[in-house]
C-alpha cells in the first residue's frame, strides 16, 4: 500500500509538470481562452478574436503537486500488509 500510493504521487507530480508544461507553462492563473489578432477575410481589418483554449497556470500545477504531497505523506500512515506467518522453525517450539 505505502509503495502504490507514492507510485501515484510520483505519477501525478510528473504527469502535471509535463502537461503544464505542454500547455503553455503559463506563468499566471489558469485561463480558458486565449485573445488572437486576426485579420478579417471581408474588411481585412485586424482585430481581436477570443478562442477558447486551456491553458494551465501556476494554480493547475500548484495543486496537483500539493495532491501529490499529500499522497506521498499519507503513505507514511498506510499501514503495510500483515504477513501472518507462523513461527515452524524447531528453534522456536516449545
């Protein structure tokens, strides 16, 4: 139990820092759309077009690795597995 849970912190602290930083590893909040400046086909004025696009921010990451650390700090408290092995050698018995 302890190795699987600090397996998936791992797992999520790497995950979120390659897909932040694939994204755009934007250095503010996390923004839903993006302004372009495009030229109009019929005017061929430019102006701006607002395009919906995720883009995480410092906040995306922030809390993905706090989940991670949470994970990995709650695998201290995860209790291993008991092996109920009983004591056969000749040594021991009475």
């Amino acid at each position: 139990m302890k190795k699987s849970l600090r397996i998936l912190a791992l797992a999520i602290a790497i995950l979120s820092l390659a897909f932040w930083a694939v994204l755009g590893a934007h250095g503010g909040w996390t923004r839903t759309t993006e302004t372009r400046w495009e030229k109009d086909a019929v005017t061929e004025l430019e102006g701006p077009v607002i395009v919906k696009k995720f883009v995480p921010g410092v906040d995306f990451l922030g809390l993905s690795l706090f989940g991670a650390a949470v994970l990995f700090g709650g695998s201290f408290l995860a209790r291993n597995k008991s092996k109920n092995y009983e004591n056969t050698s000749p040594a021991h018995s009475h």
